[in-house]
C-alpha cells in the first residue's frame, strides 16, 4: 500500500471483462418490464448466489467479484479497519499487520470472538448503540429503495459506534470496510482517516439511504460489482 491507480485499474478492468453479473436487476414494484424480469430473475439470482457461498465457506457476505478484486489490491496493506465483523473478519486480517474490527451486537460479537485466537493482529470492540433500537421489518424492496428519511433506525442511535474511527490520527488506514451499521455516517467519518491510495468498501451499496456516500466519494475511482441483487462498491481514495 498505497494503490497506484493504474493498480487499480487493471484489477477493475480483470472484474468488468467477465463480471459474476452485469448489472443489478432490483426494481420497485410496478407494472413494467423491467419489474417483471426482476422477478423472473431473482430466484436464479439468490439460487446462484448460494451456490456460490456454499462453495465458499470462509469468504464474507459480500459480492464473488469484490472478493476477487480485494485478494489482489491488498497484497501490500498494512492497517486495517471494518465495521461489522463476521467472516470478513477472518478472511481479511490476515491481510494486515493490524485489523481493528468493531461490532454492535454482544451475542454476535462473543461467538466472532472465539474464531479470533489464532489472529493476534485483530483488535476486537463491541460498541453498543446508546439507545434502543426500534425493530424493522423491511421487504427486500423497502431496503434498496427506502429513502434515508424514512428509514427507521436513524444513525444517531450509535454515535459511539460511528465515532469510533475518529479516535485514528489522519490517514491511518489502507483499507475501511463498512458493513455494519450506521453506515453512512460510519462511511463518511472514515474519509481522512483513509490514506490515498487506500480503499473504501461499502456492502449492499445499491441501498437509496447511501446516496450521501456515492455524492461523497463521487470523484474517487471504483470498482462497482453485483450479484444482480445486491452491489459492493471499492472505492479508491485519489
């Protein structure tokens, strides 16, 4: 680290030459044929998807193709950072020297934190959010099309949790993955601690409620992938 834009290129252009999927087929209920086909396709789409992830166990929740462009854009990194912690972080500490990783939720941090003995570099905190969280029961549409505003679990609720990163002197991480939660504000408070050439992922980035980060981040470059159902973005900070 850091990555030099023509690195970064040339891993793009290896995803976009034969993509698990080109494009997300998500579409908002309606009399159309794009919502039709939508329809038509989600069940291969989750069906291959499923595959995919029982074929590989150890890989995080995220799309085939933003595994593939990671494995090769990290090969150098040093320091490390993600919110939400699961297989991620198993998979990409090894990567580093060291890996903060930072959690929401106690039972699912206890049963990440046995998997963790064999990797010292993690650094492992459980950050709860301040106040109750109301419960959601969102269709797989409201969670791709549902505006910011009316979404129910505002990021204010974990103002400890997205202020974690802002402890970190400027430019102190290679890599920030974000997907946890809060994570616009979680996205958007990682941008100087970044270092150029470092790199931003964002998971489920096709969710309306992230626009502040796609106009945030507008100029860096990225590598957009899919399942068809859900996108990561990597974003490489100039």
């Amino acid at each position: 680290m850091p990555i030099s834009l023509s690195q970064f290129n040339k891993v793009r252009d290896l995803v976009y030459s034969k993509p698990f999927a080109r494009k997300n087929y998500s579409r908002k209920k309606s009399l159309t044929l794009g919502y039709f086909t939508y329809r038509l396709r989600r069940p291969y789409l989750k069906y291959r998807y499923n595959l995919y992830q029982k074929a590989h166990p150890t890989e995080p929740w995220l799309c085939p193709d933003a595994i593939f462009a990671l494995t090769q854009l990290l090969q150098n990194a040093s320091e490390g950072l993600e919110y939400g912690s699961g297989r991620s972080t198993t998979f990409f500490a090894p990567y580093f020297e060291s890996y903060v990783s930072i959690e929401h939720e106690e039972k699912w941090y206890n049963l990440v934190k046995e998997k963790l003995n064999t990797l010292p570099q993690v650094k492992y905190f459980l950050i709860e959010a301040e106040q109750n969280v109301p419960q959601q029961h969102l269709s797989s549409e409201q969670q791709v099309f549902m505006p910011v505003e009316l979404f129910p679990v505002p990021d204010s609720l974990f103002k400890s949790y997205t202020d974690f990163i802002l402890q970190f002197e400027p430019e102190s991480f290679d890599f920030v993955l974000v997907d946890g939660r809060a994570r616009t504000t979680c996205a958007l408070n990682s941008i100087e601690k970044l270092k150029s050439g470092g790199l931003l992922v964002l998971d489920n980035s096709e969710r309306a409620r992230y626009k502040r980060i796609h106009e945030a981040l507008a100029s860096w470059p990225k590598i957009e992938t899919t399942t068809g159902l859900t996108n990561t973005t990597i974003w490489r900070k100039p």
